[in-house]
C-alpha cells in the first residue's frame, strides 16, 4: 500500500514538473488592457473528523501560494488528531499530528494536492492500572509510546467565495508507517483567492 502510494505520488511530482504549455496573460500593455495579473495566497483553518484505527477530532492549518500563469499551487499544511472519541476512559489519548509540503494543481474552484511531511504522535502500549473515581467512572491506563516518522499527505480542497474570504471542504490523509488518518473538515480561507 505504502511503496504503491509512493510510485503515484512520484508520477505526479514527475508530470506537474515537466508540463509546459500555458496560456499567455494579457496584461496592460496587452491588448485587453487590463491590470497585470498577480500570483495568489491564502491562509486556511480548518476543523473536522479524521479516522484511522481510532476516530479523531481534527484541527488543520495551512497556508497556501497559487502561481497564476499555471494552475499550481504549493501548500504548507499542518495537521493535529486527537482521538477523543473513545467509548471508556483511557490514558493517554492516541495523538497524532503531520507537518507536510504539498504541491498541487488547480482546477476550477478545486485544488489537488500530495507531498512529504513529517509525523508524529502518542500511541498507548501495555495495560497498566486501573484508576477508580467515582466522579468520573474510573480510567484505564496505559504505557505511553511517542513516535515520529515521515508520510505523505494528501488532499483535495473544494474553495467558493469572494476574493479575499473563502469557506470550502477539506478532504485529507496522510500515508505513512505508524498510524495513517483520513478525515474531512470545513475550512475557512483569508487572503488573495484567485
């Protein structure tokens, strides 16, 4: 799953970096006399659900630099899990967060994107004890296992709006070794949105 991941994800680095043909602006001194056409940026925050062996409340940041003489776009995004939603009380919560360089393509109001990222996070290990509270019915406690590891990121955002706010749909994951997570947040969006 990881090495197949890896050859498409190599493909479309391979493919966006050798592509050539764009459409020329028309900028004032053109015939359209319009204004000269700018690059754009973004700043994004979003919040959703994740899912990989556990659910997860997710929490992603990104920011975000769209060439305007191609339809790509070069991503910095950062991701956080925590998995809240477990059925009993468990110490500690399964964490996991990636910090990822993504480049994509554009097309219409949608963006494409894969990279590399760094992740890392907290899994539970050996049973240890039970701690009993009447108050809070009790917890069970488990060794805490820290990890770090290298995945690739993935999304495809949905973007609609004006020029400067924007709302959209996140769908996002992250391929890697010790614990991948799919999820899907809303986003919202601050900057030049072209």
């Amino acid at each position: 799953m990881i090495k197949s991941t890896f050859y498409v994800g190599l493909l479309f680095f391979v493919t966006a970096f050798t592509g050539k043909a764009y459409a020329q602006d028309r900028t004032q001194n053109g015939r359209t006399g319009g204004l000269p056409s700018r690059d754009g940026f973004w700043l994004s925050l979003a919040g959703g659900g994740a899912v990989g062996q556990t659910k997860f409340a997710n929490l992603t940041g990104a920011v975000a630099y769209e060439f305007k003489k191609k339809p790509t776009l070069v991503t910095l995004r950062c991701a956080y899990n925590l998995g809240l939603f477990e059925e009993e009380s468990l110490t500690p919560l399964i964490k996991v967060g990636d910090v990822g360089l993504l480049y994509g393509y554009k097309v219409g109001k949608f963006r494409f994107s894969a990279g590399v990222g760094a992740v890392w996070g907290t899994d539970r290990g050996a049973y240890k004890y039970y701690v009993s509270d009447p108050l809070l019915y009790g917890n069970n406690v488990y060794e805490s296992l820290d990890y770090t590891t290298i995945g690739l990121p993935t999304e495809i955002r949905f973007i609609t709006g004006g020029k400067d706010l924007a709302i959209g749909l996140t769908a996002f994951g992250n391929v890697n070794a010790k614990r991948s997570f799919f999820g899907l947040n809303l986003a919202f969006y601050l900057g030049e949105l072209k």
